[in-house]
C-alpha cells in the first residue's frame, strides 16, 4: 500500500533505476535566453507549472516565486473528491475556486487534479460500492468538471489506477471493483460536461518502459481505438537518485498513439544527481513534440510531501538550487515545438512498405521515431486475404544497434536478426486488418520488417 509517504518514497527509490540521460549544458552569452522557467518553457511553446496550495497564498515568499516563474499550477489538494464533495451531493468550491483565480490572475493554465482516486476520497463514498458507488462517482465527475467548465486546460480525469510490480493491470479499489469500464466511464462524463478540456490519465512508476506503464499504454491505445475520449497522459515523476534509461522512450511511445504527454508531479531526490536528473527531464519532454508541459509538484523544498528529501527547484528560504539553474539552462537550450493543434497523423517516418499484401500471410510496415543514439518503432501487421491466428515479425539491427524494449510482441533476441512473436490478445487478425506492437533501442533502427503468419 502506498498510505504512507515513507512506504511511498522506498517504493520509489527501488523502482527509478537507470542511466542519468544526459548532464546540464551551461549556457553562456546567449542575450536571448529568457529568465525564468515560465518564458523559457513557453519558447518552444511549453508551459512549466506548479502544484500549490491554496492555504499558502498569504506567504509572500512563495506568491513571489509563484507570480514571477510559472506559467501553470495544479491544486495540489483542492480539487480532490474529499475537498469538493465532503457530503454526497453537497459540492464546495472555496479551495479550488482560489487556486483557479490564482492561476487566472497570473494567465497561468491550470491542471485541474484529480477528478477520481482512490486515495483522498470522501468517507461516505469509501462507504460505497456498486451501483450506488459508479453513479456517485460518475455524478462527481460531470458536477466538478462542469463547475470548472472552460477554465481548465487538463484534467486529471482518473488518477494511478494501475497495479505496482508486474502485472500491468489495474489495482483493486472500491472504483475498480464497480466494473473494469469504470475509467472510460469516468472519461465520457468529463467529456461531456466540459469539452474544452484536455483529459488525462495520471500515474507513477510509469516514467520508463515497464509492466505497468505498457498496462497503461495498452489501455490508451484501446481507448484511442474505441473512440473513448482520452487527450493526454500524465507521468508524476516522482524520481529518486536514478532516471530510467527509457524514460524519453516512453514518452515518446504514448505520443505516437495520439496523445499529448505531460509530466505532472515532477520532484526528484536531493543528492549528487538531483541538477542532473531534473535537466534530464526536462530535455526529454523538449525532445517529444507532443510533451506539452512540465509541473514540479510544489514550489520550495519546505513545500513539498517529500520531508527531508529537498526534492524541489527552490530550498527552504526560496533560493534557486542548482536544480533551478539546469533546468532553466535546458528550456533555454530548445527543443522540438509543441504543436498548438494535434496531428491527425502520429508523427514518424512513413512506413517503409505498404500494406495490405495482396495474398495470405502478412506484412509489417516500420514507422521510426528516431533521435541521436536510439529510436522508439511502431510496427503495423496487417493480415493479408486470410485472418492471421499468430504472427512473427523480423528486422535486422545496423551493428552496434540493441533492443531495450518491446510492448505487445515478445522478441528473441536484442541485435543482429530480432523476431517479435504476438502476445496472446494480439494474435488474431482478421483478413486485412491490422494490429501494432512497439519496441525501443540504442543505436539505428531497422528499415524494414518482414511478416509470417504462424
Ligand atoms: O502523494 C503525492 C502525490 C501522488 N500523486 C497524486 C497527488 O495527489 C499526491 O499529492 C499528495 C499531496 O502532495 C499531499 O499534500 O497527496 C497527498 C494525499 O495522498 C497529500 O497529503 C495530504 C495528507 O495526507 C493529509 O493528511 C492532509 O490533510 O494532504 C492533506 C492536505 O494537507
């Protein structure tokens, strides 16, 4: 269980294992270079947020800070169930309303956090189950989102209901157990009260490739398959002393189903690599187009969950650390714009053969994102005139070129020759229709991809 932020903290150190990505770049003489993380985020079209808290708005030190470097927040408490509907069918707004003016006051975005969890909720609805349980959260869902309607950019529609460890599913909660459709549920009442805003599914531990954020990817996809109304994903980043090696993989493998990525809650462990992991952060989310913004998750070290840990940008009087300085240094450095309109295609090379075969069997088109030194590719198996019941794919690797990941194909091997064979839900498909799985690697990637039907 993760109650308690001890439990919670030890969960995190043992899981953010990796390979800092890359070290800060100090910049000198750039005239152009904007001062503060909010005008330099917004260079490449980004905003740089942070979560605060209603109760310390009245500290001039941290409105300071506040007005003049962030350009989003997130209600670091405000907007949860307990605080918005502390009896059923009796909503107050007092909290959320003072950070949403905060936010309006500086023409900051504001993330509207979270609209279902199954921490902090009402003791009445943790008394809840069933029927009665989905239709009071649905009802909750459709009277905030509609209370907050046009004034919020993101929602954070469902919050961390994935499992830990292995399994990639979903973890057990009074919601969960009110039916499996309880997320999509959740996502079309948000989309029907307020359809300005982004909807978002938020969690951790999902920051590099692993079991449970591919539980997530495999439900966004289906979501995005099925019409269900999804925007975006959000990665908290609650990081220790390591970055995953994966971590702009990962992003990058969301963006390509069609989704804006945001990091949510980023605070990472006070130590020698805290300047360095924060930049690393940053300079992933600047690589991948559709990482939309970044939002520490508090603004001084004093303000953060995370006692002792000094986990934040600012040290307890409100200094800039050196954290500060790196990622400043890495917004101003550039990268990849944000587009202000989605794509209607996810962004890539175009496939490198071109589907559907003209006889059975099957063929396996390539679609390469690739950057210095590794590369996330989405492989499309389309059927020929016969329905597949499983399927292997095979690409050849440049030398020196490794796998470090799949999702949604098992692979033999990691260089030279790779074969992906088709988990158990996506071996079967029908005469001329198509299924994708993924995977990531260092080096080049392959070119080509070749299908036989099994
Ligand atoms: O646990 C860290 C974050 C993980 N992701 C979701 C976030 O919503 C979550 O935020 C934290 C807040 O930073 C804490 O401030 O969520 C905690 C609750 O699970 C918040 O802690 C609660 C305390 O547990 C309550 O005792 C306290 O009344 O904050 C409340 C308001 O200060």
């Amino acid at each position: 269980m993760l109650n308690s932020r001890r439990a919670r903290s030890g969960l995190l150190a043992m899981v953010a294992t990796g390979a800092v990505l890359a070290t800060s770049v100090a910049l000198s003489g750039n005239a152009d270079a904007a001062t503060t993380l909010g005008a330099s985020a917004a260079q490449s079209g980004r905003y740089f947020g942070a979560a605060i808290a209603a109760g310390k708005l009245g500290d001039a030190t941290y409105t300071r800070i506040l007005n003049t470097e962030f350009s989003a927040v997130t209600p670091e408490n405000e907007m949860k169930w307990d605080a918005t509907e502390p009896s059923q069918g009796r909503f107050t707004y007092t909290n959320g309303d003072r950070i949403l003016q905060q936010g309006q006051s500086m023409g900051a975005k504001v993330r509207g956090h979270a609209l279902l969890w199954h921490q902090q909720q009402p003791s009445w609805a943790q008394s809840l189950s069933g029927s009665a349980l989905r239709s009071a959260a649905i009802n909750h869902v459709t009277q905030v989102a509609t209370h907050y309607k046009g004034k919020i950019y993101a929602w954070d529609v469902v919050n961390e209901a994935f499992a830990d460890g292995g399994s990639g599913g979903r973890r057990d909660s009074n919601l969960q157990r009110t039916g499996n459709d309880w997320i999509e549920a959740a996502f079309r009442a948000a989309r029907a009260a307020d359809p300005a805003a982004k909807l978002c599914y938020n969690d951790y531990n999902t920051d590099g490739v692993n079991a449970k954020s591919t539980g997530v990817y495999n439900m966004v996809r289906d979501f995005k398959s099925r019409g269900v109304p999804i925007d975006c994903v959000g990665f908290q980043s609650h990081l220790g002393t390591s970055i995953p090696g994966d971590y702009q993989a990962n992003l990058q493998r969301f963006a390509d189903l069609g989704v804006d990525v945001q990091i949510t809650e980023l605070d990472v462990a006070q130590g020698g690599n805290q300047a360095n992991i924060y930049a690393s952060v940053t300079k992933a989310c600047l690589a991948v187009s559709r990482c939309t913004g970044i939002t520490v998750w508090g603004i001084r070290d004093s303000d953060s969950w995370r006692t002792g840990e000094n986990p934040l940008l600012f040290d307890n009087s409100g200094n800039k650390k050196a954290a500060y300085t790196s990622v400043l240094n890495a917004l101003n450095a550039g990268g990849t714009t944000t587009p202000t309109t989605p794509p209607t295609t996810p962004p890539g090379t175009p496939p490198s053969s071109t589907p559907p075969p003209s006889g059975a069997g099957c063929t396996a088109a390539v679609s390469l994102n690739s950057w210095d030194g590794g590369y996330v590719a989405t492989v499309r198996v389309t059927a020929g005139s016969s329905a597949l019941s499983g399927w292997t794919v095979s690409v050849t690797l440049p030398s020196g070129g490794a796998i470090t990941g799949a999702w949604s194909a098992t692979n033999s091997g990691t260089s030279g020759t790779v074969g992906f064979r088709n988990v158990d839900y996506n071996g079967n498909v029908a005469a001329g229709a198509s299924t994708e799985f993924g995977f990531q690697g260092t080096g080049g990637g392959p070119g080509t991809a070749t299908c036989q039907a099994s």
